[in-house]
C-alpha cells in the first residue's frame, strides 16, 4: 500500500460515497482520471475523491499534485468499485472530481473542512 500523505477514517469515506450519490441525481460530477484532470485544472472542481486500490498507481498519482497545486480539497476511498457504483455506474472508476454541489452545500463544505484537516 502506497503512503498517500493521509489517512481517510471509514466515517468520512462513507460520508463521501453518500454524497457522491446524492448528487449523482441533483449534483454535478465527473467520472474516471481523465474527467477529474480537467476539472482540476479548469479550477472547477470543488473535491476530488480518488480510489486507494488503483492498478497501476501511475494512473493517479498526479492528481494529488496538480490538486495542490490548484489549491483543490481531494481526499480518498478504499475501492474504485464502490466509488464508481456511487458515482452511478456498473463499473468501478478511479476518481471522481464533484464540480456543483447542488443542494448539498453544508454537506460538501463540512467534508471539506474534515479533510483539510487530515491533510495538514
């Protein structure tokens, strides 16, 4: 297992995948490594959630960076299966960048706090 700066406590992974699936419906998102890279480098995206178990790791190791970099919140789940069957597909995804939180702006900003904190 890589050592990815931070470790994401089950709660605050579950309460990301519960998000995700709210706003699957009533949100924006965008799915899968290449998606996500836009967003974040648009500046668009507001949180980016990459999957821990990830083969190869190359496929995401620069979203972490170029997150940094554009001052954008990204945080982790353990499985790219369950991350993308929350995110609405039959198939797992790597990473998923929320781009509108819709009505769950309290929600979103509340993980976003949390996971700032865990990345300091």
């Amino acid at each position: 297992m890589v050592d990815f700066g931070f470790e994401v406590p089950k709660e605050l992974q579950e309460r990301q995948l519960m998000l995700l699936e709210k706003l699957k419906k009533g949100g924006k998102i965008k799915v899968g490594v290449n998606e996500t890279t836009k967003m974040v480098e648009r500046g668009v995206a507001k949180l980016v959630i990459i999957a821990k178990d990830v083969q190869p790791l190359e496929l995401v190791m620069h979203l972490p960076l170029i997150c940094k970099e554009k001052n954008i919140p990204y945080s982790f789940v353990q499985a790219k299966k369950e991350l993308g069957e929350r995110a609405g597909l039959s198939v797992g995804t790597s990473a998923v960048a929320i781009v509108d939180e819709g009505e769950s702006k309290k929600e979103l900003e509340d993980i976003v706090k949390k996971v700032k904190e865990l990345a300091k």
